[in-house]
C-alpha cells in the first residue's frame, strides 16, 4: 500500500539553521532516500519550493479563481514529501518516523486512495 509522508516545517527555522546545519540535513534526507530505495520503500520524494512561490486554485459558482501564496494560514509550511510503498501503516509510521526533517517539524502519513477501476 502507498503512504505520503507530508513534511511540514517552519521556513523561518529553516532558514535560520547554518550552511552546516543545513549540508547536514541535505546529506540525510539524502541517506533516508538511499535507505528507502535499499528497503524497497521508496517510491518518490522532493522538497518544495518555498510557500511564497505557492499558487492556490479554487473553482467557485463555476469560476476559477487563482490566489498567491498558500491555501491555509498555517505556522508550518508543507516543504516536501515522501510517496512510500509500506506494509501497513505501522510500516509507513517507522519509515516516517526516520525523516530527517522531522526534527523541525511534523510529517503527516496518509494512506493513498486507490482510484483504479475493477
């Protein structure tokens, strides 16, 4: 089953980490993504640009309306994601519990709904 794994953080903190502090996270979000290809885990992940670069849809009374910046006022941002291929959500919850930006912020894992026709 798939899981996306929602990486939420507070751009202001990371921004604030040292050109250290920062290579570091790099290099382990890039040691996860070699662990969870290893694993058979991994499917894809990216991080997102910031939220100010954000464009938000809306189709309203048939008219389609585009707002800058994201949809929520949030403190934390979305800033990337994980699609993982777990046993059961357990699996996905020890799989996201290993993302390096969880230190900063939230993941949220939610199972992938299956839109494919029988």
């Amino acid at each position: 089953m798939k899981y996306l794994c929602l990486v939420y953080s507070q751009e202001t903190d990371l921004a604030g980490l040292s050109q250290t502090e920062y290579d570091k996270l790099v290099a382990d979000h890039g040691a996860l993504n070699d662990a969870l290809r290893k694993s058979g885990h991994f499917v894809a992940a990216n991080a997102l640009e910031p939220v100010r670069t954000a464009t938000t849809l809306q189709v309203r009374n048939g008219k389609l309306s585009a707002t800058d910046g994201p949809f929520a006022e949030t403190k934390e941002q979305l800033a990337g994601f994980y699609l993982i291929d777990a046993r059961d959500l357990d699996d996905a919850l020890q799989v996201a519990a290993k993302i390096p930006a969880i230190r900063f912020g939230t993941v949220e894992v939610r199972p992938v709904m299956d839109l494919q026709q029988p």
